[in-house]
C-alpha cells in the first residue's frame, strides 16, 4: 500500500503481506457487487430463499422478551435470533437495542467508483493513496483493469447530490493531481460514481436486546479515514 502526496511526492508504504502475515491470514480486495453475488450464491448452495422487498417498519417486544419484526408490506416475523444488519443509517435494529438510532455527519464527502477499462491499466496491484489538504483519493486495484476508488475532500455542510455533477465535481477538486488520479475520474462512467456525505454514530455498549443481535454498521460504523472497525467494548 503506498501513500504519495498530491503532488506525486512518495510518502511511503506498508507492505501488505507483512501485515497478513501478523494477522495469519490474507487481505483481499473485492467488488462488494462480487461480494454479495458469492454471499447470495452460497445461501443458495444451502437451499435459503432470499426474501426481497421487506423493508423493516418497526420492531417490538414480545413476552417473554421476543423481538417481533415488523415489515412495510404487513408480514412480521419472530425467529429464535433475528439478526439485525440494517446499516448505519436509521437502522430499525440498532433503534430497537438502544432506543436511539441517530447518525451523525463527520464533515466528510466521499464520492465513490467503480473503473473497468481494458484500454488504461494499472501497473500494479498495490492500493494507492494519494493525500492532499482536506482532500484524498484512494486507489484500490481489483485487477490491473479493474478498481475501487474514493475521493474524499472535507465539508462542514450537507449540500446537494445531482448525480449528473459527480463527475464535474471531481475533475474540478482534483484537477492538478497524479494521471492515475485522473485516469479513474476520467475512465469511470458516471453511473458508476455515487456520492455520500459520510455519517457515522456514536458506540454503543451492548449490541443486543432479548433475543436480537445488531451486527455491521447497525452496531459499529467505521469512516473510512479511520478503519477502526469493531474493536470490543469491555
Ligand atoms: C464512503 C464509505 C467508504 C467505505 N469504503 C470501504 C472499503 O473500501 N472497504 C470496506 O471494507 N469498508 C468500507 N466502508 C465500510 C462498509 O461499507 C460498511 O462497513 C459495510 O457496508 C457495512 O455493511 P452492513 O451490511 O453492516 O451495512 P450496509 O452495507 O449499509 O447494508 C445495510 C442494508 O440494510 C438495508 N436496510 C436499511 N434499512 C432497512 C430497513 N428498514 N428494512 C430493510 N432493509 C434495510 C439497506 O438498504 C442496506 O442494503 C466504507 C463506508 C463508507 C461510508
């Protein structure tokens, strides 16, 4: 993983095997479009029908201590341990657990894309990320053809998303920045760029109540300047 500056100053780098060989096991980088399809076809390999269209409304005790979930089209459900992943946005589960599902916004906008290109590539496979003032753009390769990307630039406000802007946007903010910087705005098309004002919401303590569980981002949402993942509250 390197890190360069915006004017394409070498700040240094992490070798990534280093780390997998402290931690005992590989990182991988993937699509979470690939990710999801290797988690829907698994399920499938195990005989589970997925269910779409049930959006949670609500969720309610039961005696004795049975969450009850309640969906907009009128089904509810209970199940021996209904598991909550609803995000860190207003999650039903996480306002069930702690009675407060507020996000907080962090002063953060990340625009975010997906580049596939035959024609430009990658020379290598090494996660780039290049720093500027309040700005950064990370580069994360899939293949050599194929990357992830985030720019992100600091914002005090929430302001507007008009989706055919995002690309204007980028080349504007990172204009004089490196060619590989360029190659993944230029190369992405625009309905692969989305932009999200980056939210987050304060720990909790306990990430349960009865017999319901909330994992992901419902119970620890990490930015992604800090990676802090889901360390263990004591
Ligand atoms: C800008 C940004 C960049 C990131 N980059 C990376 C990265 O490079 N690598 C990485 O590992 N992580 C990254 N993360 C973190 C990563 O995206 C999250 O940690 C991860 O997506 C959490 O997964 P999740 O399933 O808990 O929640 P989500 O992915 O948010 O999924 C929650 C799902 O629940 C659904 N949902 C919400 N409410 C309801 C409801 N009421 N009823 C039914 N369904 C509902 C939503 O539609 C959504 O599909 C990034 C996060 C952000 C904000």
């Amino acid at each position: 993983m390197r890190r360069i500056y915006s004017t394409n100053e070498n700040l240094g780098a992490i070798d990534i095997e280093l780390t997998n060989s402290h931690m005992g096991y590989s990182s991988l980088s993937i699509l979470r479009n690939d990710f999801h399809n290797i988690l829907i076809w698994k399920l499938e390999s195990f005989g589970v029908a997925i269910q779409y269209a049930h959006v949670v409304t609500n969720i309610e005790t039961k005696e004795p201590g049975q969450a009850v979930v309640h969906f907009q089209n009128g089904v509810q459900i209970t199940a021996d341990v209904p598991i909550g992943a609803d995000g860190r946005i207003a999650a039903c589960a996480r306002r069930y657990v702690y009675d407060d599902n507020a996000h907080l916004y962090q002063g953060l906008i990340n625009w975010i894309g997906v580049y596939e290109s035959e024609a430009g590539y990658l020379e290598e496979i090494a996660v780039a990320d290049y720093w500027g003032v309040g700005e950064r753009f990370g580069i994360v390769p899939v293949t050599k053809h194929k990357a992830y990307w985030a720019g992100g630039v600091a914002c005090a406000d929430i302001g507007q998303r008009n989706p055919a802007e995002y690309k204007a946007e980028l080349v504007s903010i990172f204009a004089d920045w490196p060619q590989p910087v360029q190659m993944m705005i230029a190369r992405t098309p625009v309905e692969r760029i989305n932009k999200i004002y980056v939210h987050d919401h304060d720990p909790i303590q306990t990430w349960h109540k009865h017999n319901l569980i909330v994992i992901g981002d419902a119970a620890h949402a990490p930015l992604p300047t800090s990676g802090q993942g889901s360390l263990p509250i004591a």
